[in-house]
C-alpha cells in the first residue's frame, strides 16, 4: 500500500487488515475505467454499502440522543447529516479528495474537491471500515468524523434559511446574497458570494456552484450574528 493511503489510515485512526478495501474504496469509477480494471474494482459498490450503514448508524444515533422529537424531525434531521454537501464537509476534515485514484479527465475537472465525487468515497470508506473491522468499527468512524458537532452540522445543512429566520426576527434591514467571483472554466468553476442585511456583509463563502457559496456565506453569517448575541 502506498504512503498515502498509509497516512489516510493514521488520519482515520482505523489500521485496514485487508488493505485492498481501503484502495477499492478510494478508486474512481474513472480511474478504474482508464485502466481497464473490472467495474466491480472501483469504489461504487462499497458506496452503496456504506450509505446503508450511515443510514442505521446516524438513525440509531438521533433516536437515543433526541428522545421526545417525532418521526419527521427525525427524518429531516437524519437527512441533513447525510446529505451530499454535508458528508463533504466531513470529509473535507480528512482531505479525503487528496487521496482519491482518479482518471486523467475526472482530475482535469476538478473531481477531487467536487462534492459529488468526495461525499461518495466517504460513503466508500464506511463500507469497506464495516467490511474490514464489522459494525463497531464503522460506528466509531462514523461517530468521530460524521456525528460530531451536529449542531453546527445542521447550521450548515439549513444556513440559508435559517439566516432568513434570524434576520426576519431582527426586524431590520433585508438579507440578499452578492455574487463577487466566478472564475475558472464551466466543467471546473469557482463561485464566491457573499450575504448581506441591508448593506452590511455578514459572511462570505467559495463554493462550485453559487447555490454552495451562498450555503457557506450564510453559514458563516450565522456564526457571526451568534457571536455578537453572546458578547
């Protein structure tokens, strides 16, 4: 194994017996197409796995921790610990885009910090921990780097409108967003937006889309109308 599958493990805090499953679950469906290795090699099957995984765990998870809240904010709260920009995030903690094997055209495209590609192998990771060391294993993974600080998790997952809700309650001036950049080619572009009540800039975010740049504007915005709150 490599040394930087070697370090991904160290970051982990998870040592792989079969080492196999750990560079499966960081192989590219387009990695393994441009070196002609069988489907079944790259990383979308453990994917599948470790979604349902994620599923059980964060459910058994919301259960036990909120005892009084019913079904549907449960349902709505599990989403947004699973949800595509958020396990992005987490895996963002682990600079996980850093160790994906990737195709030429897929690195080209930015692949390794889009959140559609890292959300996934981070879905891959958990399956093959779950293979690798059973559901103990894969439910320490998950609690350390997925559960934790699921407050702010949900602030992330809900930002714009819960930014809404705040400045509403404020009773002053209107939120709006502000597109400052876009740069870089359309299959690999760079937003950057920030959010503004009335014409004071609150927070500022990057993002690849503009919707995700102005998730993180407003989630910084939240932060820092939090902080002003507690002075």
């Amino acid at each position: 194994m490599n040394r930087q599958l070697r370090e991904l493990e160290q970051k982990t805090g998870y040592e792989f017996q079969n080492k196999k499953l750990l560079f499966q679950a960081m192989t590219h469906s387009s990695y393994a197409n441009e070196h002609h290795m069988d489907k079944s090699r790259c990383n979308e099957r453990l994917e599948f796995l470790g979604d349902a995984v994620l599923e059980v765990v964060s459910s058994d998870f919301l259960f036990h921790k909120y005892k009084k809240l019913p079904e549907g904010d449960l349902t709505k709260m599990r989403a947004s610990i699973v949800c595509e920009p958020t396990l992005a995030l987490c895996a963002g903690d682990l600079s996980l885009g850093d160790y994906l094997l990737l195709g030429k055209g897929e690195e080209a495209t930015g692949g390794r910090e889009r959140n559609s590609v890292v959300s996934d192998a981070m879905e891959a990771l958990i399956g093959a921990i779950y293979l690798d060391g059973g559901f103990a294993s894969a439910k320490e993974f998950i609690s350390r780097f997925i559960l934790n600080d699921i407050e702010h998790k949900q602030l992330f997952f809900d930002s714009k409108t819960i930014l809404q809700e705040m400045v509403q309650a404020m009773g002053e001036n209107p939120l709006s967003y502000e597109l400052i950049r876009e740069e870089g080619p359309d299959h690999n572009k760079i937003f950057e937006a920030r959010a503004l009540i009335g014409e004071e800039e609150v927070g500022r975010g990057t993002g690849r889309t503009k919707k995700a740049a102005e998730s993180m504007a407003a989630y910084r915005g939240i932060l820092k109308l939090r902080e002003e709150e507690n002075r």
